[in-house]
C-alpha cells in the first residue's frame, strides 16, 4: 500500500503522491460548468450538472465494476480559501464519481442512482493520486493538451472560456502583442480561431454585465456557442453592431460592443438563442443555412422591421432578397428538379394519373415563363436596335 497523505500541507509540488479523496474539492471554475449559478452552488449543484450531462453515468458503472484504476494522477491546487482542502483542476468527473460511490446516502439525496460496487474494490475508492502545481496557469499546458486537442476534447465553449481566463492572465501579467498566438501555438490552434472565440466570450460576458443576456436565460437547454463566434466573424453582424473595424484589427478586448448598440446586442443574442424568462424562441435552428440567412436579414433594415415584427426568420429573409434573385434561384432550382426527374424518368410506370397532370402543369408554367421571357428579351433588343 502506498504511503497515504492525510494533511494537505504535507502535499509537495509536482510530485504525485496518494492522498485522500475526502480532501479534494471539485473546481467552479471548471470550463464545463456553462451556467454561473452551477459554481456558487458547490459541489452539489456542479455534481448535478455533470450528471444530468451525460458526463458521470458511464464513468460511475465503469469504476463501480472495476474500481478505481489510477491510470492517471488528479491534476490539484492549494486555493486561497482554504488550507484543509485541494482543488481539483484536472479530473473534476472522476473526483465527482467518486464521492458518489464513496457515500451512497449522499448519492440518494442528489437524486443520483448509483450502481453496486463490485466485492473487493471498495479499497479502491479512499485515496488517489494527484500531483500538485503551484497555481492554474501551471496545470494550463497539460490540461490544454488534453481537454483541447489530445483525447478528452471539450466542446467549443469550454475551450473558449479556458482560452479566455488564459488571455486575460497573461495580458493583465504584461503580455505583448504576441501573446494571442503564444496562446494559440500552445493549445495546438489557428490564432484567428481562438481570436474569434475569445471574442465571443468578452461579448458573453458583456452582455451579462449589461443585463440584456444571460446564457441561463437561453430557450434551449442546449448551448451551441459555435453560432455566436460564426455570427460574429461575418460582416453582417459585424457591421449591425458596429464592431467592423477595431473586430479585425486588434486583439480581443472587454465590452466591444458600444452603449448605443447594447439594444442591437440584445436581439441578435435573442435571435441566436431566445429568451426563457420572456418566451422568445430564437429563429436560428441550424448553424448552417440559418447563421447565413440571419446575417443577410441584418443587412436590410427593411427585413430587420419584418423580422422584428413577425418573429420569422423565413419571412424576413424573404424580405431581404431581390425580386430578381429571387426569380434566378428559383429558375436554377426548376431546372435542377426537371434534370433529376428526367434522370430517374423510368421510374414511372404510367399507373399514377395524379403524376401525368402534375407534368402537365409544370409544362404550361414553364410556357408561361418561357413566352414572357422571350417577350421581355424581344422588347429589350427592339429598344437597344432603335
């Protein structure tokens, strides 16, 4: 059996050592806790949101039926509140799985079900190893290779907010104009990808601060931060909330967004991901057509006030696209159909009338069109000979 430390003060640095579990704390600033409300409720609530997650069921059955196998130490910290106990930086859902099955009665209280340890393994759950650093910035490197590029990815909010906190510290330590790709180099990153992420995360935090947004407030309960950080690095939304140019050209900073386009900020943080407490859902069901088709609605105050109005993201992308672009896409999409239908032709037998009469009338519409294309292309050429 190894030596089991029992005193936190007797933990060195930088040296995995056995210690017990009941002297280790879960991190609220773990940059999977998406809600803040998540942290200032301890390890109850932090313990719930990585159940209901997803994150803990798989890993409670596993330990469960082979005990705790330390494969890898818990990465941990002396925190400044207290001397008695660590804070986990690195293994936050081990650590949580682990109190559970350590304490059944306080498993139940959370609601949580836990499976049967398997005989024997009980031994198995007391003690762990960790190692501990001197601070967070001293466990970044590990965790970033690990949590951002190696085999545990988070998703792309939890890199951000763990990008974020780093760009913070290492600007408020000094840091000079290389800083940002100092940080992207580290994490194993495109400097403009990380750029776009921070970004996002200083107009998250803005809006919170402002009162107009919270992510808490969301209509889902899923949280997609890609569509924010895509939003924001179209020009479209760029120009809507005045950011064009000082977005390009510098180096993320707070409160980007200026005091007279905070109402501005609000609707299309609304528009991305509604409002829970006033019972707005939002328009964007999908990154992909619908960031683009939102953008293009914000390029044309006229399709804004429709937006505005009828709370339809389809409607007012109606309104923003040219009558003439509008007849082109349509005649392209026509054309697109008829070669499909042509291509599959011998699928039709000749038993379903209701096909035949639908082939009629896409023939007389497109008669239609045809003469009156032609009639239009007649007029034009007569004017342009006289």
């Amino acid at each position: 059996m190894p030596d089991i430390i029992t005193n936190v003060a007797d933990l060195p640095l930088d040296v995995p050592m056995h210690i017990q579990t009941d002297l280790l704390r879960l991190d609220e600033h773990n940059p999977r806790l998406i809600e803040p409300s998540i942290a200032k409720g301890g390890d109850d609530s932090i313990i719930l949101s990585l159940y209901r997650s997803g994150e803990l069921k798989e890993l409670l059955q596993s330990i469960a039926a082979n005990g705790y196998i330390d494969i890898e130490p818990l990465v941990v910290m002396l925190p400044s509140d207290s001397a008695e106990t660590l804070v986990v930086l690195e293994g936050n859902r081990r650590l949580a799985a682990l109190k559970l099955l350590i304490d059944s009665d306080y498993a139940d209280s959370l609601g949580i079900p836990i499976p049967d340890i398997a005989a024997g393994f009980e031994n198995t759950l007391n003690s762990v190893r960790v190692i501990r650093v001197a601070d967070r910035s001293a466990a970044r490197p590990f965790i970033a290779f690990k949590h951002i590029n190696g085999p545990h990815r988070w998703d792309s909010y939890a890199k951000a907010k763990f990008a974020a906190e780093w760009y913070r510290e290492e600007k408020a330590a000094g840091g000079d104009v290389g800083t940002l790709q100092s940080i992207a180099n580290r994490i194993g990153d495109s400097h403009d990808t990380i750029k776009r992420m921070i970004a996002a995360i200083y107009v998250l935090d803005q809006a919170k601060d402002e009162e107009i947004f919270e992510i808490e407030d969301r209509y889902h309960r899923k949280f997609n931060f890609s569509h924010l950080y895509t939003a924001l690095s179209r020009s479209e939304y760029m120009f809507y909330l005045g950011i064009t140019d000082r977005w390009k050209a510098f180096d993320p900073e707070p409160n980007p967004i200026s005091t007279g386009n905070l109402d501005k900020l609000r609707e299309v943080l609304h528009w991305i991901y509604g409002s829970a407490s006033d019972d707005i859902k939002p328009v964007i069901r999908s990154q992909n057509p619908d960031i683009k088709s939102l953008g293009r609605v914000l390029a044309e105050s006229k399709a804004v006030h429709v937006l505005r109005a009828e709370g339809s993201l389809e409607k007012a992308f109606d309104a923003a696209v040219p009558i003439d672009e509008k007849f082109s896409d349509a005649l392209v999409r026509a054309d697109d159909a008829l070669q499909v239908a042509a291509g599959n032709l011998r699928a039709y037998d000749g038993s379903d009338m209701s096909l035949l009469e639908i082939a009629e009338n896409v023939r007389e519409t497109s008669d239609i069109v045809l003469e009156r294309m032609k009639s239009k292309a007649a007029a034009i050429s007569k004017v342009s000979e006289e």
